[in-house]
C-alpha cells in the first residue's frame, strides 16, 4: 500500500495511529501517589487533615485498584508516603496546624489549583465509563423534566 499517493488513506492511517498510540499510553499509565493527594485535597479545598486525608486516599488507592489501574505503591499509601508527596506538592498547598488545604491566596491562586488539577488529571480515564453512566442517567432525568 502507497501511502503517499492517497491523502485519504494517509489521514485514516495517521488517525488510527494516534488513536492506538494514545490507547497503549493510557494503557500503561502509571499513577502516582501525588495524583491521589492532589484528587482529595481538591475535593476539599477548605482543607483536610492528615488523618482523613490518609483515609480518603486509601479509599481512593481501593477504587482504582479495583479498577485494575496501575499505581506506583505496591501497597496501600502510608501516612509516610503521603507527608512525603506532600512534600513535592509544597508550591501548591499550605499546611497550619494538620490541616492541608490548595493555596489560593496572591496572585498564584489560580495557577495553583490549576497545577492541582493537571497532578490529578492522570485518574480521570480510570473513572470514564462510572461517569458516562452518570451523564446518561442525570441528562435522561432532565430531559424528563422539561
């Protein structure tokens, strides 16, 4: 097959190679333990302390393994793994009195929790199909509504 005489073919070929590469790295995609504390603490932007957020990450750390994701612990998150990925998260996030919560305040606030989300992005092709569901049931439900 000449690829270069059928710019038709060349662009299905392209595409079907874009989409099978993305679906191998999607596939191999390892999370980190960064990726769940980032999740949680955005959940909680008032802040969350240390031990529930061990307990929300563990949980977490359950539902993805469930799902067959990948992580980079062999193990269910300790308290110690969790301090220390605090620690690469220091830019974004403050700490008073046990209580971690996004650091929003100055003209960083933004970029921050932005910085939040891009650490957390790496679950969200974990949970697609929970969400289409979801979408599927709540716009039936409005679409009965009106």
């Amino acid at each position: 097959m000449n690829l270069s005489q059928s710019p038709q073919k060349l662009d299905s070929f392209i595409q079907s190679l874009e989409t099978e590469l993305t679906l191998k790295q999607i596939e191999n995609q390892v999370i980190m333990t960064t990726s769940l504390v980032s999740t949680i603490i955005l959940m909680y932007r008032k802040g969350i302390n240390t031990d529930l957020l061990l307990k929300r990450i563990q949980w977490l750390y359950a539902e993805l393994k469930e799902r067959g994701a990948d992580t980079c612990m062999g193990m269910m998150p300790t308290k110690k793994i969790i301090l220390k990925s605090l620690t690469y998260l220091t830019d974004f996030t403050t700490v008073k009195r046990d209580v971690i919560e996004p650091k929003v305040e100055g003209s960083n606030g933004q970029k921050n929790l932005l910085m939040l989300a891009y650490y957390r992005n790496n679950l969200s092709h974990i949970f697609v199909q929970e969400a289409m569901i979801v979408l599927t049931i709540l716009s039936h439900k409005a679409a009965n509504l009106d």
